[in-house]
C-alpha cells in the first residue's frame, strides 16, 4: 500500500509522537500541494474576475475556469460542459435544484409525492421535506434493512406518483453504496416521468462515476470532501432540465439583456452562476482531478477497501464495540459509524482527539437516521487515499484507551 502523506503538507509538521492521525474525511479532506500550488498560482499570476475583463490576465483566469468545467464534465463523463455548474457545495447545489425544478413543478396531483430515503444527509432531506409542505403533498420516506440497505422492495412500491426521488449514492452514515443503477433502471420503468437526484457527495471522492450511465437527472458533489478547496461544488444536471429551469440566483454575469422593461437571461450553465465565482476553488477542483486521475479512481477504492478491512478485523475484536452499516466491505466505501456500550459518541471523539486522532462524533447531519437505529449520536471513522493502516492501528488503540478510562 502506498503512502501519499507526503503530498498533503499538514501531515509534514507534526513530530513524529504526535503526529496526525486524520479520520474525519467525510466531513471534509486535507489537501495536496498540487492544489495549493494551483490555487497560489491564480492568486499570484493571474488573479482577476472571469468573462469580464478583455485584459490578458483576465482572459488566462476565464480559460482556466472554463478548462476546469470541461475537465469536471469528462470526470464524470457528462454529455456536454454546459451540463455542469458551479455552486458553493452539494446543499447549494440541491436547493437549486429545489427552487428552480421545484418552482417548474408547482402544479402537483393530488396524489403526486416527493420521496427521498431515510438515510440521507440532512441537505438532501430537509429541501424536499420542505418543498412537500409547501406544495401541500405528501413527502415519503424510503426505509433501509436491518443490514443498512435500501428497503428496494418498499421503494418501488411508493414511487409510482413520485414527482422525484432524492437518494444519496453513497451513505455518509452507513458507508453504503447504494446500486444507483440498477435502481435508476427499475424506477424508470415504473415510473418513466420521475425527476432523479443523486446526492454523490460520498462518491465522487472515492470512485469512478459516470452520470450518463447512471441515467440521473441531476447528480451533486462537493470539491473540499475531493482533495479541493471548501466553498467549490457541482450541480450536474441533464440539458433538457436546466434550459427549462429558471435561475436560482439574480445578478452579474448571468443575463443576455437588461432593460427597464424585462430582463432576458443568459443560456445554462452561465444562467445559474450570478456574481463573480469562487474562482481560485474552481482552479484547485480541476487540480483535484488531476491528482486524483493521475493515481487512479480504481486505485483509490481499492486502497480505502484495504484500509476498512483492515479496520473491521479489528474493531470487531472490540467487546461492547457496535457497528452500522453493512458488514459486506464491496458494499460499503470508506466510512464506518460505531458506538461502545457505556461510552458516549462525544467522549470517544474527545479522548482521541487528545491524542491527535480525527474523528467525528454526533448524528452526521442524519438524525432520522440516527432516530430509526435507535441512538442519539455514532462516533464514526472516514478513510481517504493519504491514510494507512498504522493510522488505523493507532485509532484501534485510543479504542482501547478508551475503554481503560470508561472502564468498560
């Protein structure tokens, strides 16, 4: 197994007893010197506003962020550039599509619901939950296993008069892939008007992703939980959808005419990105890509693989230690969720974080989720390429000191 800590800087100022032992991934990535080197290029060279100035430094930043663009649309293989838009993150992304597809759909049946699953991010429940209410329709949720899967029988069943479908691609709880495909394939069969989203924030990371496979309608990410900069995301969305959509956002840079009368706006993407963007994030995304691409998505999964095999044979040993999730490692990415009889979530989370191991602890912004397993909170351990099985090994033992000061 390979260790990539040498290309992520924060990792290289720690004495060696105490070095950072960094498990909190799925909350949000360290970053590689080729993104901060990408990102101090803009902002040393040739920092200046896009799509404004006819001035050369004006024109390389335009480029560049247009170059990126195109880069994301190959990366996870959509149809045309114009298909993807940059936003601040997964949940700006998600109410867009909220506001705007939403906004389309103000015309509901009376039997017309909006779905989403149990086990999403609060950002790709709380939109639609709300969206339900204030089209006054019934907002249903999809229930998982005993085993941390989708219920996909009891999803078929209540999708027939779905408007859309919010499902995450992977479970930033549960670690689950969830067959998005497949899914995707029935769905359409039963219901061949239904609208898709896909939250892939999870995903995208950590394997290789193609949207027109999938057969998705929108499908989010974010770049900081990639190896990007925060404050950088993607909304894909199909071309039919987003030239029907109208902007979320109202100002600069996203109009074809103003006039006293009416104003006329520009085509997608640019219709849905007002106001100057997050230019030097824009910059390190593409740099993102380019690390991750030059390792090798396969390589990627197949490392966290390694890392969460390594992780369960241990944790397992653990008396009183519960885990959630699927016990299957193919069906899982690189997060585990765990909770040690006696021991609150928050103090296993503080005594490791005394030994300068990162991890989260809380309901991970899924508290219905949380609610159906039966607890308030989960400690939870989230892998990604610069990790290695020695971290584990010191995470297995805080594990242990913890029990000896719980005495449990």
């Amino acid at each position: 197994m390979k260790n990539y800590k040498n290309d992520f800087p924060i990792f290289n100022q720690n004495s060696k007893d105490k070095q950072l032992v960094y498990l909190d991934s799925a909350a949000t990535s360290q970053k590689p010197r080729a993104v901060l080197d990408a990102m101090d290029e803009y902002y040393k060279n040739y920092n200046s506003n896009v799509r404004r100035g006819l001035y050369p430094i004006a024109e390389i930043a335009t480029q560049k962020v247009e170059e990126v663009r195109n880069q994301v649309a190959r990366f996870i293989n959509a149809r045309d550039a114009s298909e993807i838009i940059f936003v601040r993150n997964s949940t700006e992304a998600i109410n867009l599509v909220m506001n705007t597809w939403g906004d389309m759909s103000i015309d509901m049946a009376m039997d017309d619901v909006i779905v989403a699953t149990i086990m999403e991010h609060h950002s790709n429940f709380v939109p639609w939950q709300f969206l339900a209410q204030y089209k006054e329709t019934a907002f249903v949720v999809i229930d998982i296993t005993g085993e941390g899967y989708i219920d996909v029988d009891g999803m078929y069943k209540k999708i027939k008069n779905a408007k859309i479908l919010a499902i995450t691609h992977v479970s930033n709880v549960l670690g689950t892939i969830n067959p998005i495909k497949e899914i995707i394939k029935k769905i359409r069969i039963v219901n061949p008007n239904i609208t898709i989203l896909i939250d892939g924030a999870q995903a995208v990371p950590h394997m290789k992703v193609d949207v027109q496979d999938l057969d998705c309608d929108f499908y989010v990410f974010s770049g900081h939980k990639m190896i990007a900069a925060t404050g950088i995301g993607v909304l894909y969305g199909k071309k039919k959808l987003l030239e029907e959509m109208p902007p979320f956002l109202f100002g600069g840079e996203m109009i074809r005419e103003v006039t006293v009368e009416q104003t006329t706006f520009a085509n997608a993407p640019f219709k849905f990105e007002a106001g100057t963007p997050d230019i030097a994030g824009i910059i390190s995304l593409g740099a993102a890509i380019d690390y991750l691409e030059d390792i090798g998505m396969e390589i990627v999964k197949n490392h966290e693989k390694e890392l969460l095999e390594h992780a369960f044979s241990q944790m397992e040993k653990i008396n009183g230690l519960t885990l959630y999730g699927p016990k299957d490692i193919k069906d899982r990415s690189g997060v585990i969720s765990f909770n040690i009889k006696g021991v609150h979530a928050h103090d296993i989370a503080q005594v490791l974080g005394d030994m300068n191991i990162c991890i989260r602890a809380g309901h991970h912004c899924a508290m219905p989720l949380h609610k159906h397993l039966g607890i308030v909170a989960s400690a939870r351990i989230s892998v990604y390429i610069y990790n290695t099985k020695e971290d584990i090994d010191l995470f297995i033992s805080g594990l242990k000191k913890v029990k000896e000061i719980f005495k449990v």
